[in-house]
C-alpha cells in the first residue's frame, strides 16, 4: 500500500514539471510572422502573450524599428510614433540579420499587433512644454544629379513625433525610421534651385529648411557649362556625324558617348571642348567644273567656317604629291584652279586649308580624270575581217562601246536609208537586228558613238554581202542524169560547188560504206566510190552543209553495177529445175516419154505369197496396181520391232 501511495505521489510531481514547462515553453513562443533576433526582447514579448508582463505594446514598439512588408501596416505604426522599414518578402529577414531593424512583423502577426493596438488606451497628449518644431538635417547642402530628378535625403526627428513632412515641389517616395526621401523634377539649365522642405510634430510645431539642387552634366566637370554652350557641343557633333542625338542642352549619355568618339580621353574644359569642336568643323571642298572629255580640267575649291574661328589662311595644292603652285590667300568665296589632261589620264589633287602657322585645319581629296576616246566592238558570228557574208535576209551584230561616256548613244545606219536607229548606251551591249542586201549583192553597214551633245566619237564601217544559194555540180563518166552504170569495181566522181558559202562542208555517203567529208576549198574534188557487186545498185548521196551544220542541197544518184556473164539467177534456178524433176519422176502420169498403147484388160487376181527371208522377214509379192493388205500377228513376249520394206519392180511390158 505504502508502495503504491509512492509511486502515485511521484507521478503527481511529474504531471506538474511538465505543465510548468509546457505553459514557460508556450510563454516563450511568438505568433506566427512576428521576428526577433534579441533574447530580450524574444523573452519581453513572450511574457506580454502570457499575460506575465503588464507592459503596453504601443510604448514598446516605439522604442524599437519595426521592419514590415505591408506598406498599410507601416503606416498604421508611423501614425502612432512606431519607426518602421519597409521592405520585401525575401528581404525582410536580411534586414532583420543585418541590424537595420530588430523586429520582423508580417503575416499573421500583422493582424495580430494591429488589433492590440487598436484596442490599446491612446496614449497621452505630448505635454504643453514642447513648443520647438522637428529637427530637420539634410545629409547633403547641396543634391545634384544629370538625369531628370533628383533625390533630397534628410533625417527629421522631434521628441513628441513627427506628424507630417513635404517638400516644396517634391514627393515623398521613402521614409526608415527618422529619415526621409524626397524626389524632385530639375531644372532645364545647370543653375542652382533653392528647395524647403518643412515639418510638423505632434504638438503642431513646424520648423522649414532649405537646400540647393542642380543639375549636372553626365561627363566632364560640372562647372563651366551652360544650356547655350552644351546646345553647340550638341550641334557640332551632330555635324560631325557623331550622333549627339536631339540639341537640347543636356549633356547625357548621348552627348557624352558622342564626346567620347571625339576625342577618347576625359573633358577637362568645356570651352576647350567647344574650340576643338569649331576647328574639326573647318572644312574645304573641291569640285570638278569641266566636262570630263575636255583637255583642260577646272576645279572650284572653297572653304567652310561654320563658327566663323577664322583661322584659315592659306589654301594648298598639291598633284600626286608634289606642289602644284605656291599656297594660295584663303578668301571668302570661291577659287579657281586648271589642270591640262591627256585622253585617258589621271590626276590625283590634295587641298589642305592652313592657318597662320601653315598647320592644316582641313584637307580634300579628288581625283581628275579625263574621258578616254570611246571605240566601237562590232561582233557577229557572220563578221569576218569588216565583212559580213550571210545568207539570210537579216542579221544580228552585237555592238560594245568600249569607254562609254555618260548618256552616250550608238547609232547605225546602212545603204537602205529607211533602216537605221539610235540607242542610248547603258553599259550593256547592244544588239541590232541588221537588213542584208538583196542575194549575190552588196551593201554597207555603218556605226557611230555619239556624246551627249550628239557629236560623232568614234565610226565603224562594215561590208555587207547576201550568198546565194550553194548549188553542187557532180560529174562522171557514166553519169548518166542521176544514175551510173558501170562494170568496173568503182567509179570516180568530181564534186564541185556552186555559190559556196564561207565553212562549207561536203560530204559523199553510200550505205555499206564510211562518208567521205571535206570542207569545200574553192576546188573541185574527185572522189572515188566502190560500186555494188554485179547487177546490183545503190543509192549515192552528196550533201553539202553550212557551218551550222544544215544542209542545204542534196543530190541522190543510182549507181548500178552491170553483170558481165549470164544472169545470176540462171544457175541456181536450172539446179532447182533438176531437183524438182528428180522429185515427181517416179510419180504415175508424170512419164514425159511413156508410149501410148492399147488398153487392156485387167490381169486376174493372183493371191499373195508370203516368204520367208529369213523366216522372221517376210517377203509379199502383189500383183502390179494393187496393194495387198497385210495382218501380221506377234505372239507374246516377242519382238515387237516391225520394219515393213516395199519393192517395186516394174515394166513397160506385160
């Protein structure tokens, strides 16, 4: 029993260890979202949750900075003197980490504090004794930036809380804790701008300060530059091709990235900058005042000072290098120079614009060149040595203008004076679809290259000639119109040409044997031809063709070989005479030379006889025109290979 007694009394102890545990560990835990990196302030808030503590949370919390990512909340405490930090979901605990603030409320503690709060006693009215307004205390005299607003940063701190604080044309766009940010628009010159800001505590106290901001250039020193001078940087490196971008007067990154091709180091003087510019515009210009086929070349050059610097005071020439003349005054206007050129050459010409010290501010280059003699390229696939020979009505000839001139025409014309045309040279040959004379005549065919102003460059004369149409004459000495008869084992014949055409090409072709072709020289041509075997003929065929290969005339002859002994036929057909004789002799009534006698009677019947030779032949004898029937019978197992042999002997007797 007293065991028992023992053992419950134990069991008592240790239910209330772990119910004072329990109930200090639940003390001890925050709600969920609420964030502490302070045991102490880990300990104070787990004994107000317990009810451990009577301390109120809104004179707490104002001793603390509160980091939160409710902007509501933030400021829901700011109303109640609460320093807050806004900040992110992620980086709330970096804040909390880094010492910026000391409690992290968001989440579900967010509701949680805010109902305390508003349940809380207000707390009392700051007392009459504070009568001075916020201290207000600008990190900076004066904010300055290059881009289109500026930030105003300022702490401002008052012992009964600051109820309200603004700035003279700027936004509140940040508060942590006692500091505030203000943006506010610049202004569109680099002067200085005066901004107050003020401030109101609690108690209606309101005390104002002012501070100076200013625009600066994005480059270079940011004294020394005004809106006047920045629009001509702006405009001479938009000259210079540079790409400043719009002439505004504000040098951002435009402006600078364009400086920076300019010249690649730091700008230490803006004024500097703006001479350097004016004297990189200085520019002089060279131009070509003659037509570019006359001998003598005039060149106009002149002078560019946009800035009006001055500081040209001489002009320089020089032709591939050398000095062409003394240096000429520079003076407003333009100046002349001439230069002689042969057909075809060149000149390569420098002008440099010197200042007093013969430095060159500027410098141009151009290049003289004198038109060279334009000549006509006549090609045609019928041209030959100025001649043209074809046999066709018309013909195409390819017309080239070698040097062409500018808006430059080819003209032709022939002995037809209605044929004839002008075209305008555009870099391409030309070609022109040209009339020929009538067959077997001649004619001229005449092109001009003509210049702009219509007079005659450059002439071409061709002759024209129209061929007839080849014609072959064949001779032979047995040509006999379109055949040749002949006994021997060949024949010659002559081949000649009529009207021949330039690459003509004959050909003499029979079947049985290779063609024989030639180019056709001016003379004619033997040409010797197998003859067929005997009594037998072929056709001959004699082409002639142009040098595109059609033919144009053909001439087809029968050449025939005459047998000199008896027909061949005669032999094979007398052989096959005597072979069919031989065949139908023994035949009844085919006899040629039987005699003619009487008839008689039939002969009597004689029956068969049968023999013997040897005993398994037998032998059967028949009365003349009768056959005999013959039944032979083979006994089993025997021979059964029967030859049957018929004899017949007759006679013209009885």
């Amino acid at each position: 029993m007293d065991s028992k007694m023992r053992w419950f009394r134990r069991g008592i102890s240790a239910a209330l260890v772990i119910w004072v545990l329990l109930a200090h560990a639940f003390a001890q835990n925050l709600p969920d979202g609420l964030t502490t990196g302070d045991d102490g302030i880990r300990s104070l808030l787990g004994s107000m949750l317990g009810g451990q503590a009577d301390v109120n949370l809104q004179r707490f919390l104002q001793g603390q900075v509160v980091c939160t990512d409710d902007q509501a909340f933030a400021a829901f405490l700011n109303e109640r003197g609460i320093r807050t930090l806004v900040t992110t979901v992620r980086s709330g605990a970096l804040a909390l980490r880094a010492g910026r603030c000391n409690l992290l409320i968001e989440g579900p503690a967010v509701r949680w504090v805010r109902a305390v709060l508003e349940s809380a006693r207000p707390e009392p009215t700051p007392t009459p004794a504070d009568r001075d307004g916020p201290v207000i205390e600008p990190i900076a005299d004066e904010f300055t930036s290059s881009s289109g607003s500026v930030a105003i940063v300022a702490d401002i701190t008052d012992p009964s809380g600051v109820a309200n604080t603004e700035a003279s044309g700027a936004r509140l766009v940040e508060r942590n804790g006692d500091r505030y940010a203000f943006s506010i628009r610049l202004p569109d010159n680099y002067a200085r701008a005066l901004v107050g800001i003020s401030a109101e505590d609690r108690a209606g106290n309101s005390s104002t300060r002012r501070v100076a901001i200013r625009r600066i250039p994005a480059c270079g020193p940011p004294n020394g530059l005004d809106v006047a001078m920045a629009r001509v940087i702006q405009s001479d490196l938009n000259a210079l091709g540079l790409n400043a971008g719009v002439v505004d007067g504000l040098v951002g990154a435009g402006t600078c990235g364009a400086i920076r091709r300019f010249e690649p180091a730091p700008v230490n003087s803006w004024p500097a900058l703006q001479a350097a510019l004016a004297r990189a515009r200085i520019g002089i210009t060279a131009q070509r005042r003659s037509d570019p086929s006359e001998a003598e070349q005039m060149v106009i050059v002149s002078v560019s000072d946009p800035r009006d610097t001055g500081l040209v005071a001489w002009i320089r020439a020089t032709v591939d290098g050398r000095s062409a003349e003394p240096d000429r005054r520079a003076q407003s206007g333009e100046i002349l120079y001439r230069f002689t050129l042969n057909p075809g050459a060149a000149l390569n010409l420098r002008f440099d614009a010197l200042d007093g010290r013969a430095r060159i501010l500027a410098q141009t280059r151009l290049t003289l060149r004198r038109l060279p003699d334009m000549t006509l390229d006549l090609a045609s696939a019928q041209l030959q040595d100025g001649r043209i020979t074809a046999a066709a009505d018309r013909v195409q000839v390819e017309v080239t203008l070698r040097n062409p001139w500018p808006d430059a025409s080819v003209d032709w014309q022939t002995s037809d004076p209605d044929a004839g045309d002008r075209r305008r040279y555009a870099g391409v040959p030309i070609v022109v679809d040209l009339p020929m004379p009538d067959p077997a005549e001649r004619g001229t065919a005449t092109f001009l290259a003509v210049d702009r102003d219509g007079s005659i460059r450059a002439r071409e004369t061709l002759t024209l000639l129209r061929l007839a149409d080849m014609r072959l004459q064949v001779e032979a000495d047995e040509l006999a119109g379109d055949v040749i008869e002949t006994t021997n084992p060949d024949a010659t014949i002559v081949v000649d040409l009529m009207n021949a055409w330039p690459g003509a090409k004959l050909s003499v072709d029979m079947p049985g044997s290779a063609p024989e072709i030639w180019a056709y020289g001016g003379q004619p041509r033997a040409v010797t031809v197998a003859a067929p075997p005997p009594g037998q003929s072929r056709a001959l065929a004699i082409r002639v063709r142009d040098t595109d290969g059609v033919e144009r005339d053909t001439r087809t002859i029968d050449f025939r070989r005459v047998a000199s002994g008896p027909p061949g036929w005669l032999i094979p057909g007398a052989i096959g005479l005597l072979l069919l004789a031989s065949v139908i002799w023994p035949i009844r009534g085919f006899r040629l030379f039987r005699n003619a006698k009487e008839p008689q009677s039939p002969a009597p019947t004689i029956p068969p006889r049968l023999y013997a030779v040897p005993d398994t032949t037998p032998v059967i004898s028949v009365i003349p025109d009768q056959m005999a029937a013959i039944t032979l019978t083979v006994d089993p197992g025997g021979v059964t290979d029967i030859t049957i042999i018929q004899e017949q002997h007759r006679s013209d007797g009885p």
